[in-house]
C-alpha cells in the first residue's frame, strides 16, 4: 500500500537529492529517519542519523528523537541508551519525547532500575514527566516484579490514565497484592473516569492468588 512505500519514497527523495545540487539538511534527514522508524527500520535510521555526521548536518533534538524512536522500536534498547547519553557529549538538549523514548525502550524485566534512574533524570533536567514516560516505567516495573515501586510512580504522577493503572494493577496482581489491587481498580473508576476488561481481569486474578 502506499502507506507502506513512505519511507522507501522518502529515502528515493533523499537520494534524489544527493544527486542534484541540492544539499540536504536536518529537517530533510529527521523526516526519512522517522518515516524509517514507524516501519520499525532502526538499522537504516541509524545508518541516516550516522550519515549526518559525515556530511557535517548538525543533529538536533529532533533527529535524536527520531533515531531513538526507531531503536526503541526495533528493540534495541543499548543502542537507545548510547544515543541518550550521546546527546549529553554533543550538547543536545533533550526534551520529553527523548525520555518517554529511552524508558521505553527499558520496558523488559531487568531493566526497571534503568527505568527508574531516567524517570528521576527527568526532573534534574526540568522535563515534566509525561504520561508516557511514567506509564513505561511503571511498565517496566511491572514486568520487573516491582509492585511497590510501580505504586510509588504511579502516587508521583500527575496525569494518570487508564493505562497508568492497568499497568500497576498488573504489578500488584503479580504480587498477590489483591487489597492493593481493588483499591486501585476503585481509584482508576474515580480518577481515570473509566476502566477496561484488561485491568477488571488483573484484579479477580489477584483475588485469586491471594
């Protein structure tokens, strides 16, 4: 379909260009990396975001974002990390997109405490923790074990959703924390204004093990 050809139209514009005189820059750059990543292409988003430093582009936060978009995608959450830190080196600023993304992509069982420590540098960085970079680190810590610690980041956010919830209802449910999990399922109904099959299922299979 044509949705599917994007990024290969995008990357045949781009070396239209290398062709002509025309000299790329960061916003032509950005673009095929993003388009690149929704295709889940991390390794030709890589290549892009590497190229632009042989051709001398200057990589701002958008192009970073994009790259780590398309690795944490990809499931490359190492190479998303080295980006992050990278962009420190460069002096590049990075804003909540950055690390929603690198939380993200920690969102595996042993990595929560990676989680945890980018969701703290967020606040050093006055970044205001977005939804989503709460609601994947407290993915991550549900899949990590860490019911109480996913509790805690979920008190410290301040624009819960229903996935917010769901995700520490999971992590109580795991626990066998089941009164933990009925007051949160309570909660979700007043806060969140709804709640789904999804986190109902998570709080009867607590009140089973327990």
């Amino acid at each position: 379909s044509g949705r599917n050809q994007k990024w290969q139209v995008s990357l045949s514009l781009l070396d239209g260009l290398r062709e002509s005189s025309i000299r790329a820059n960061a916003i032509t750059y950005s673009a095929c990396i993003s388009a690149c990543e929704k295709k889940r292409l991390w390794q030709l988003a890589l290549a892009l975001f590497l190229e632009m430093s042989r051709d001398t582009i200057i990589r701002d936060t958008v192009a970073y974002n994009a790259c780590i978009c398309a690795c944490e995608k990809g499931g490359q959450w190492a190479l998303a990390l080295d980006l992050l830190a990278s962009m420190r080196i460069a002096r590049v600023r990075k804003s909540v997109v950055t690390c929603g993304s690198a939380i993200s992509a920690c969102e595996r069982p042993v990595h929560w405490r990676i989680a945890l420590v980018l969701l703290h540098d967020m606040e050093i960085d006055h970044l205001s923790k977005s939804v989503i970079a709460h609601n994947a680190c407290v993915g991550a810590l549900k899949k990590g074990g860490q019911w109480q610690a996913a509790l805690d980041a979920l008190r410290s956010c301040f624009a819960k959703d229903m996935e917010t919830y769901t995700a520490c209802i999971g992590a109580c449910e795991d626990s066998r924390t089941w009164l933990t999990s009925l007051a949160l399922l309570h909660e979700m109904g007043v806060c969140a204004n709804r709640r789904d099959i999804v986190s109902f299922n998570s709080c009867i299979s607590s009140c089973e093990r327990g």
